[in-house]
C-alpha cells in the first residue's frame, strides 16, 4: 500500500476522513484503503487569562490516505463529498515518497513529544524575560518571582520610568 494525497475542500478535511472511514466500515473501501490521515499540530493559546489547547491542521486542505489503488478505489476516492481530487493528476495519482511519509509522522509524533517538554519550561529570578500576550505585549522586564506549581511569574516592567509587577503565566512570556 501507498500514500496519496486528497484534496480537499479547506476546512472541510474532517468531514472527508469520516465519510471515507464510514465507506472502510461499510465494505466498499476494505482492504483497500488501511487509513485516512489528517495532519494536524497542537497549538497553545492565552485567552482569558487561561491556556486553551487547540488543534490545527499544518497542511490545510490536504487528506492523508493510505491505499491500493486498484480497479474503482480511485474513483470512490475522487468522487467522495468535499474532495476536489488527487494531488500529483487526476488520471494517474502518485504516490507520496517514503521519506516525505516519515516527515509527515514525524511531525506528528514530535508535536506530542514536544506537548511534554513545555511543561518543563523554567525560568530563574533575575532573568530578562519580553510579554507575548495580553495588554503588555511586546514590553520586556525581569523575573522577580516564580510560581512553578502554578506556572505563574511575576515580571517587573518599566511603564513610564517606573517599576511596575506584572502577574503573568508561563505561556504569556517568552525568554529573550
């Protein structure tokens, strides 16, 4: 089995996965199609004060499928709902490079190993530290002190000449 690339409708990728994973189900793509991928990463926001975690697709507009495509299989594939066709031609499909694979898994994989080492960011008093979120965004300061059970700092900025402490959680700074 190889791996081909769908396109797809922007936003509409989730839909194409579980249609194509229900026609698995069915019988008619069995044995045929092993899975359908859709390469997405985690990203972290602040909002409200509060780190939201949210998944994003890397490669928007893009299904991931492994599968053989013999007889009809491209033609199911082709003519599934929000698909706009195979990346590489629509008469002969071609099949991703095994390296290109690795690169997209990877990734993946690297996200997840990467979720866990962000948990792990410390920071010292006394180190210079510049606010990436909230209404002093783009201000840079020192650390006065840490809270690592609640990932929180409180920074010391200078707004209009004068030492001001700042509140700020881990995820709202970045080190400089």
């Amino acid at each position: 089995m190889s791996w081909y690339v769908l396109r797809a409708v922007s936003g509409k990728e989730t839909k194409v996965k579980e249609y194509i994973d229900a026609e698995i189900k069915n019988g008619c793509l069995d044995g045929h199609v092993a899975q359908v991928l859709i390469p997405t990463e985690k990203v972290y926001q602040v909002r409200g004060g509060k780190r939201v975690e949210k998944l994003r697709n890397y490669l928007p507009g893009y299904v991931l499928v492994e599968a053989r495509l013999v007889g009809e299989i491209a033609h199911e594939l082709r003519n599934t709902p929000n698909v706009l066709g195979f990346l590489g031609g629509m008469d002969n499909p071609t099949p991703l490079r095994q390296s290109e694979i690795n690169r997209i898994l990877g990734k993946v994989n690297e996200e997840a190993a990467a979720d866990e080492a962000e948990y792990f960011v410390s920071f010292s008093e006394g180190e210079a530290v510049k606010v990436v979120d909230g209404p002093f965004s783009g201000f840079s300061g020192v650390v006065d002190k840490v809270n690592n059970e609640k990932k929180k700092l409180t920074v010391m900025v200078k707004v209009f000449g004068r030492n001001t402490p700042l509140d700020l959680g881990f995820m709202q700074v970045e080190k400089e």
